[in-house]
C-alpha cells in the first residue's frame, strides 16, 4: 500500500514538473516509480511522454515500448510509439513492435490501426488497407478505422473514396474530431472553403483547444475575403494563448502568416548577428577576415530590445569572442528562457571558461571542422591547430555530460575540392564526438575559386561523387542518431530542376513553401540585412534604417508579397528550394 501511494505521489509531482516545463525533474520523478516497480506502464508512458517533449524521439520511442510490453492492450501508449516513430521517421522500430504485439495479443485492433499508420507513411498503401480490413474484422464500430481508411484513401489521392470514409466515421461517431479535419483540409484543397469551414467549426466544438484549427479558420476567411471573421477568429486565438509578450506575438506571427500578412506587427523570431568579421585565423575559404568590421552599439542596443521576442539568436563573426560587447549581450540573452542561443565558431579559439559559461547557459554550439585529418583540416583553415580543435571539442563533450546540460553541439562542414572525399568520414567524427546535429554546406563565393566544385569550378566527377555518397551518409546519420542537414546543389537533391535559373513554373498555389521571410532576419558584416543566409537579395543595412524597419521595409515586403505568389526568381538560392515541397 505504502508503495502505491509512493508511486501516485512521484507520479502526479512528474506530471507537475512536466506541465512546468521542468522535464529533467519531471524524469527523475517517474524514474523513482520505476526503481519501486519496473513494471508500472503508466510511469514508462510518462516517461516517453516526457522524452518526446524534449524532442527526444528515440528515447521516447524506447520508454513507450516498454509501456507495450507491460500492456499490449494499453491504446495511449500504442498510438503515442506510433505517432512518435512516424514523427520522427523512425517507423522500422515500432512497425516491428506492433506486429509483436499483433501476435501476442487476440484482437487488438488499435495496434492494427497503429500498424496501418506506419504502413501509409512509408507508402505501403496496401499493407495499411490491410491492416485497416483486420481491424474492422475485430470491430466494426470503431471510428477511428473509417478514419484510417479515409486517410489512406486520400494519400493515394483517391479523394472521393476518402471523403466517403470521413462520412462514414462521422455517422459511427458525429464528434469524430479527426473526420472532421481530414474533410475541412480535402474541402480546402479543394478550394472549397465554405464547406471547410463548416468542418474545421465542427472539429473546434469537440475541441475548442485545437490552435491549428483556428489558425485554418483565419486562413480561410481571409480567403474568403471575410477579414472581420478572421481578424474575430485570431482574438479567440490569442486568448488561448499565455499572457505574455513572447507567446502572444509568437502566435501573432503564425496568424500574421495565415492571413497572408506582408507588412507584420509580430516581430522578428530567429535572428542571425554577425558581430565583428575580426578573427584568429585566416581560412583560405573566407573573405571577412581580411576586412575588418565590427557591429556598431547601437545596433547591439536594437537587438537587446529584440530578446523578449526572439525564440532564437544566432551570434556570428568572424569570431564573436572578439567583439567587445560579446559578454554583455550572453548575459542578456541567458536571461529570457525562451530563448534559444546559438554561437558559430571555429572552435580553437574557446577558452575553458567561455565553454563553461556556454554549457551552463544550455546555449547551442556551433562549431566548424571543415576536415577531419590534420593536413586537410589545417589546409583549409589556415592557422588553426587540429590538435586544439580536438581538445575543446572534447572538453565542451565532457562538460556538457557532467552538468547534464542542454547544450547541442552541431557541426558544420563546407564542402569543397579538399574535403568532399571526407563526407562519410564527417559523420563518424560527428558520432566520435558527441555531436547532435550536422549541417554540410556548399562553398559559395569566390575567395578560392579553384575550390569551387559547385559553381566556378563545376567537376562533374566530385559532384557524382558526392550524389553517390549522400545516401550513405544520410544511412549513417540514421544508425548515429544524428540530425543532418544537407544544403548541397547535387543531382540527388534535384539541383537539375533549378539550374540555370531554370525555376519551376508554378507549383502548388495553395502553399507557402517557405515561412522565413516572416520569421527569419540576418544582419551580415558590413551592416547589410538579409532575411536568411539562403536569401539573394539584402533587405537593407542597418547604417541606413533601425532593425524595426528593416522588418517592415519595402524589400521585405517584396520578399513575403512574391513568396505568397510563389514567385522565387532572383530571390530564392536553388539549394534552399530543394528542401521544400513542390
Ligand atoms: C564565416 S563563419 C563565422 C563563424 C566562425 N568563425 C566559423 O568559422 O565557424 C560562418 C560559417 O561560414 C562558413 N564559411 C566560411 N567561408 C565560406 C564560404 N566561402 N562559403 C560558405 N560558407 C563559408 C564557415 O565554415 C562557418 O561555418
Ligand atoms: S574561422 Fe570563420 S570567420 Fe574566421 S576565417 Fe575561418 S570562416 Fe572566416
């Protein structure tokens, strides 16, 4: 008895700590029940809960599974393992579990439904229906099977079949929240936008919580030119939200973009500052050292007045440990908790006491190893010592394990002649390391044109190269649960759609392909304002206008006006367009 009621307290304190936003208590209190009673399925349910929302899937994925294996029966942990691995893409890991489960149990319908789902996501259309078919089998007044139905149906774009599910859901259960949805979102492909309404209003009674919702209802009535509905629509919204200046212009700024906004109130969300181009080194592929600059006060005293708003700031230089109001603006930006900070450095110019200061602050570092042996390394990163890279990568590892600290390390690589031979290699380093994330970048500019195998210099044979090596590393990554990011023009990436100025002519309409010019902005050496590295055109500079006006200027404008239209010519880098969905 006393064990129970151990067990309920650590529980319901977990759950506290957790709706807190402390997920590190949070974790220890639901491991203290499974120290008491490892076969407690509702503290392995928490736990996963809880690894998820720290954006830990597979650890969550793990936690979930074991909740399985107590109960097989237990329908929230099953559809959380399989909402989990399909987020995440880890759906091998469940799939396997699920049919486990399929063969230990006697009609278990949800791990059939759950099983459906993975199969849709990797496209094994049929195998889902079939799983689907075994359900109904099991129970043929679950809903939720017409709703899978329905759902296959409409990924294989058979949308009248689909809509005839999502009805038939709705007669079973009429507050089928997820029929709803899936007919508000066909009728809106449809650009059926009074019927959409109609079922995303529906949708909103069973759950007038559901913020998505009501941004597709803004959405909608603007479409519908009915701005009074929607402008009514987003103040429900924000009274859903907390009360305070980061969260409400957080969401000011996603209705801003659903109403299609291109002058924002909302403010600028992830900032990129280039403080100073001054740097310890002298890479043969970089052009800022050799012209001294650093950002002026006044612009520091802009950004500052931007913290309370920002979810993320990226602080770059050359190094920012040169510039001399560096401290100042970590301190002041450790303060705001939603405030995620990232510095890019070269990583041999770090002290001991500034990779504390890091680790403590749970800030992101970013740290470039353009090689992953000495000759190639020191090669492209004049008067940089290997050696020295090695040993702070090491000690930010070490200290980011002793004060469990939030710190992500990501590592950056851009790819030229001397290095591309080096990618898969890029990747064991990044494992060896205890690097999280890893971002492969091309060489742009001309510094070192004989480098250049993308643009100056085209070689065919490096490019086919690297277009044969990517899926290896992408493998990699995977078995190394390493987040890689790719920005590399190759064949593989569809780079051919784009060449020469070749952009595609109109893709979807209905879709905004990239929400950074609302969200994004980046102040480069020299004071000139880009919305994002990836961006052509500079939105301005800062020795001619403050940072708020920037934002709003006519540029800017253009940007958000043509993205809205889909117009990308001249304004969009191919690379980056490779990354959306067309
Ligand atoms: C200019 S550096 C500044 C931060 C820091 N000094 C560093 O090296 O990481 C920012 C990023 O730009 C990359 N970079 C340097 N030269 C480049 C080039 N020619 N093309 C593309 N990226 C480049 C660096 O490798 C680094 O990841
Ligand atoms: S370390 Fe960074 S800023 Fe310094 S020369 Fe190299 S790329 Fe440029």
């Amino acid at each position: 008895m006393d064990n129970f009621n151990n067990e309920q307290k650590h529980l319901k304190l977990g759950n506290i700590y957790r709706d807190s936003g402390r997920n590190d208590l949070a974790l220890k209190e639901f491991e203290s029940i499974i120290k008491i009673d490892p076969q407690n399925e509702a503290a392995w349910l928490e736990l996963g809960k809880t690894y998820k929302m720290m954006n830990r899937c597979p650890d969550a994925i793990e936690k979930f599974i074991q909740a399985v294996r107590i109960n097989p029966n237990n329908k929230e942990a099953l559809m959380e393992l399989g909402g989990t691995s399909r987020i995440s893409n880890n759906c091998e890991r469940a799939m396997k579990e699920f049919k486990e489960v399929i063969g230990r149990t006697l009609n278990n319908e949800y791990a059939h439904i759950e099983l459906s789902k993975i199969y849709q996501k990797i496209g094994s259309f049929d195998l889902a229906l079939e799983e689907l078919r075994k359900a109904y089998a099991i129970n043929q007044y679950n809903s939720e099977i017409f709703v899978g139905f329905g759902q296959v149906y409409k990924a294989k774009g058979q949308n009248e079949e689909a809509i005839g599910k999502f009805k038939e859901a709705l007669k079973i259960d009429p507050d089928n929240k997820n029929a709803h949805v899936e007919l508000g979102k066909i009728y809106q492909g449809q650009k059926n936008y009074e019927a959409a309404i109609k079922e995303f209003k529906s949708a909103i009674r069973i759950d007038p919580s559901d913020k998505q919702l009501h941004l597709n209802l803004v959405q909608l009535y603007t479409k519908q030119n009915e701005y009074d509905s929607s402008n009514k629509e987003a103040q429900v919204l924000l009274q859903l939200i907390p009360n305070d200046q980061f969260s409400q212009d957080a969401m000011l700024n996603e209705i801003e973009i659903f109403q299609g906004k291109t002058i924002l109130r909302s403010k600028v969300k992830r900032l990129w500052v280039t403080l100073t181009t001054r740097c310890n080194i002298r890479c043969r592929t970089c052009g800022l050292w050799s012209s001294p600059w650093e950002i002026p006060r006044k612009t520091v005293d802009e950004v500052i007045e931007l913290f309370p708003y920002l979810e993320r700031v990226v602080w770059l230089g050359g190094e920012v440990f040169l510039y001399k109001f560096f401290e100042e603006l970590f301190q002041k930006a450790n303060v705001f908790p939603h405030l995620q900070q990232q510095i890019i450095t070269n990583g041999v110019i770090l002290t001991e006491e500034w990779i504390k200061k890091i680790v403590e602050a749970g800030a992101e570092l970013t740290i470039s190893v353009d090689g992953v042996t000495k000759d190639v390394y020191e090669y492209i990163r004049t008067g940089a010592s290997f050696e020295k890279l090695i040993k702070n990568i090491k000690l930010a590892q070490d200290l980011i394990q002793k004060y469990h600290s939030e710190t992500k390390m990501r590592l950056n690589a851009v790819i030229m002649k001397s290095n591309y031979h080096q990618l898969e290699e890029f990747l064991d380093f990044a494992n060896e390391f205890g690097f999280e994330q890893v971002s492969l970048m091309a060489l742009h500019f001309d510094e070192d044109p004989e480098e250049n195998i993308f643009y100056s210099k085209k070689d065919f044979r490096s490019l086919e190269y690297i277009t044969n090596t990517v899926p290896k590393i992408r493998q990699k990554a995977k078995a190394y649960d390493i987040d890689l990011d790719i920005l590399l023009p190759t064949e593989d990436l569809k780079f051919d759609r784009f060449e020469n100025n070749n952009y595609p002519a109109q893709p979807q309409q209905e879709t905004l392909h990239c929400k950074m010019p609302w969200k994004y902005m980046f102040i480069c050496d020299k004071g000139t304002v880009y919305l994002t590295g990836s961006c052509l055109k500079s939105i301005g500079n800062i020795y001619n206008n403050s940072l708020d006006e920037i934002w709003n200027g006519p540029e800017a404008q253009i940007y958000r006006e043509s993205l809205l239209k889909n117009q990308f010519q001249d304004l969009c880098r191919p690379e980056c367009m490779t990354r959306w969905e067309i």
